[in-house]
C-alpha cells in the first residue's frame, strides 16, 4: 500500500504506481520508491559505472542526515538503495525528492550520453524496458525478460513434480503445534483469549511442516491453516480445563487436594450443561481471535507463494 507521502511525489514526478510501489525515469536514471517498516527506500538504476567520486556524491547525503542508510548493490555501482527513517511523524517528502533532484542531476550532467542498463547481472544492455517481474518494476532488455520467463516456468514445473509430502508435513505439524498449548494455558489462567495463540500456532504448524519437507504451496498453506485452526479449538477447552484445575487448587477447603484429585473434580464441573456452554462460547471467541490472526499470516503466506508472472509494462 502506497502511503499519501509518496502518492503525492508520483504525481510530482509523473512515476507510475502499482499499488506497492512508485516508479519512473528522472533524468537518465530510473528511480523506485517504496514504503517499508517505519522507513521509505529509494531504489535507483543509473545509466553505467560509477568512480569513487560518484559514491562520495551519493554517500554525502548520508552525512548530510537525510539518509540513514545506502547499499551499493552490485561492484560498479550501477544500482544504488538508499534507506529514509521516520520517528513517529511521516518523513517529509521534501527531502526524498530533494535527494532524488540532486542526485539525478549530477548523473545527468556527468554522464549526459548514459542510458539505463538491464538488472540482470552479466548484462550491460542499454535497450530496455520496464516489465513487472512479480510485482517488482524492472528495467530489461528483451532477451534477458524471455530467459528470466523460461527459467521462471522452468523452476515452477520442477516444483510441481516434486513429492508433495502433506501427510508427513500435516503429522510434523501437529507434533510441533503441541507446545503451543502452553500458550493457551498461559492466557486461560488469567482469564483471557487472544489472538496471539492462533498466531504461535500457525507459525509452529508451517515451521513443522517445512521441516517435513512439506510442498507449502496453496493446499499446503491451506494445510498449515486448519491444523493451527484445529488447536485453536484445542486449546481453548485445554486452558478452560486448566482455569477450572486452578480454581479448585485455590479453594481453602481443599487446597490440599492432589491435582489428580483436582482434575478429576474439573471433568465433573465441565460436563455440567451451562459450564458447557460457557466452553463452547470460549471455543467460538477464540477460533474468532485466533482465527483473525491465522487468516492475516495465510494471506501473507499465499502472497509470497504465488506465481511470478513477467509481463511488459
């Protein structure tokens, strides 16, 4: 999601927006922005290679305080990320662009002849194009496009002849999921149902089925999501338990009670009609919260899981 900072700096620059991030050619060099975590990046593509006095120029704007941090990403310096932290209030616009206007500028005039270089490594041509490479905007020649496309495919029907392996990464999964309950337990005793537990679930059914060498593609995330959904379930009558274990212990008449004696008492508490009840209303908020949180990292998941599609912009 593009913040309103950067949607007003397309519109100055006349950059393109696809929803995650802006970009466009400035000068002779091509400039990427984005929004990251508490941060905004600026990619730029520059139109051949750089001398040391070049990487002082682009380097000053770090000891100037306007960039916390720049990557030179590649030996010749053709590709250059630069790093803009904001403290509670959105960073001012301003200085991006006047960071982008300076910098563009000085490659302009230095280099007035240069054309944008392809991204891929061992390729120095100068006739490209955008294409979106899986959401990314790149600049590529055509021939380099159609190699990254074949390898692509490549890549996609070799996955897809690989052993899916979902029964051992469903088993794995609800073995690592076990130790989540504590999670549950930890909230129960005081009372409350959180979301966090479907979160501790999710992550230790997916970690369990990855070590299975489970296929976590879509039915494999799909997967990962009903075992975490299923100990949501679990979990909340295991807490109930545990809570109602608790109170007994408390009680001064039988604080002396042995937990076997203790348990047994809860299994009689937790048949009657209206503690069911009240169980199956637990059962239902917490597959509500926990199920929240399940969804919000399976969409992550299936986002980043999703095939790369390479097309001309």
């Amino acid at each position: 999601m593009i913040s309103p900072g950067l949607k007003k700096l397309s519109k100055q620059y006349g950059f393109k927006n696809n929803g995650t991030f802006i970009y466009g050619i400035v000068k002779n060099s091509y400039v990427i922005v984005f929004d990251g975590n508490n941060r905004k990046n600026v990619w730029f593509r520059f139109p051949g290679q750089f001398d040391e006095g070049d990487k002082i120029k682009i380097e000053s704007w770090k000891r100037k305080g306007y960039a916390k941090e720049i990557i030179f990403l590649d030996d010749s310096a053709i590709s250059v990320e630069m790093s803009f932290i904001e403290h509670i209030v959105p960073l001012n616009i301003k200085k991006i662009k006047e960071v982008i206007d300076d910098i563009a500028n000085y490659i302009f005039n230095k280099y007035p002849e240069g054309k944008i270089l392809c991204s891929e490594d061992d390729c120095s041509a100068d006739a490209v194009t955008i294409y979106n490479v899986g959401g990314l905007p790149l600049p590529l020649c055509r021939i380099c496009a159609e190699n990254l496309s074949t390898r692509t495919e490549s890549l996609y029907k070799e996955e897809k002849a690989e052993n899916n392996n979902y029964i051992k990464g469903i088993i794995y999964a609800l073995f690592f999921c076990i130790p989540g309950i504590l999670c549950n337990i930890f909230f129960g005793m005081l009372g409350k149902i959180t979301g966090i537990c479907g979160a501790a679930y999710y992550g230790l059914a997916r970690e369990g089925f990855l070590e299975a060498k489970g296929k976590f593609n879509k039915i494999g995330i799909a997967l990962v999501s009903v075992v975490s959904l299923l100990f949501s379930v679990f979990g909340a009558y295991v807490s109930y338990f545990a809570y109602v274990i608790k109170e007994i212990i408390t009680q001064s008449e039988i604080k002396s009670s042995t937990f076997k004696k203790a348990a047994e008492i809860a299994f009689k508490i937790m048949r009657i009609p209206e503690v069911k009840k009240e169980i199956t209303a637990n059962i239902h908020m917490s597959l509500v919260f926990c199920g929240i949180a399940i969804i919000i990292f399976m969409i992550k998941d299936f986002q980043e899981v999703k095939k790369i599609k390479i097309r001309k912009i």
